[in-house]
C-alpha cells in the first residue's frame, strides 16, 4: 500500500468515535548519516525513542522525557518532523488511535544505554534503516529520508 493510502486509512480511522485516542511523541536522535533507534521490549520492533503523553505533557516534553527513560540520553534543540495518525492494536485487542509528534535533533554526546520500554538501542544508517517495524515507523523513516536528502 502506498504511503497516501496508509495515511487516508489511518485518518479515517483516526476520526472513528469508537476509539481511544492518545497522543505520544518521539525523537530521532541523528548523529552525521545514522539514526538512533531502539527496539521496543513490548513488541521486538525497532523504532525511534518515544512513547505516550502524561496528562497536559506538551508534545515536546512528551518526546525528551521518552528519549532520557528509554535511551538515558538529553539532546539540544527538536526539530518538527511531523504529526503521524495512526492506530495501534495492543495484545489484549484494545485498539487506540494515536497521535504521534515526531522531532528530530542533533546528537549532543552520551553513551545510550537501553532502559525502561527499550530493550535495545543501536545507531542506523539512514541509507539501511531496519524493517522489522511497524507501519507507523515506517511513515517516520520515510519523513526523516525525505528531510535528511
């Protein structure tokens, strides 16, 4: 499916009444030509450091919160990469809709360390991104792709 497919899905779903929505955000950490990524301890997928929103968190905080948990790191000025709707079926069948900011920003140092949601952390290069991801993560890649070019 295209990527304007997958998004047309998403938003109508998104709009569904039925629904539990969330909002999350992450960070992709970039160091020269590789990505900063982990491997989710939930579902073994890769994807960039992130995860939900406390109550009135801002999209911002939401995203350097999530990066220190999971990877232990801190960064300097977020870049916007974009706002992705999208759904997600957790394994006890509940469905919710979530609304993911996704920034980027500079590596400013450290040594990552996988904790908390993370069961891994490992540098990617831009260029051979994994697949073992979710449709979602794959909307991120190819939005970060596009403003790395």
């Amino acid at each position: 499916m295209s990527h304007e497919g997958w998004l047309l899905r998403t938003l109508r779903a998104w709009r569904s009444p039925a629904l539990r929505r969330r909002m999350g955000a992450g960070i992709a950490v970039v160091d020269g030509g590789d990505v900063l990524l982990i491997r989710r301890s939930d579902t073994g997928r890769w994807d960039v450091p992130g995860g939900g929103a406390d109550a009135r968190e801002l999209p911002e905080d939401t995203a350097r919160r999530e990066l220190r948990e999971e990877t232990g790191l801190t960064v300097g000025a977020l870049r916007v990469l974009g706002v992705f709707p999208h759904r997600h079926t957790y394994p006890d069948g509940k469905v919710v809709a979530w609304e993911t900011h996704v920034f980027t920003a500079d590596f400013s140092g450290g040594e990552p360390r996988a904790s908390d949601d993370a069961a891994q952390v490992r540098w990617w290069p831009l260029a051979a991104l994994p697949d073992d991801v979710s449709e979602a993560t794959r909307a991120y890649f190819a939005a970060l792709q596009a403003a790395q070019a």
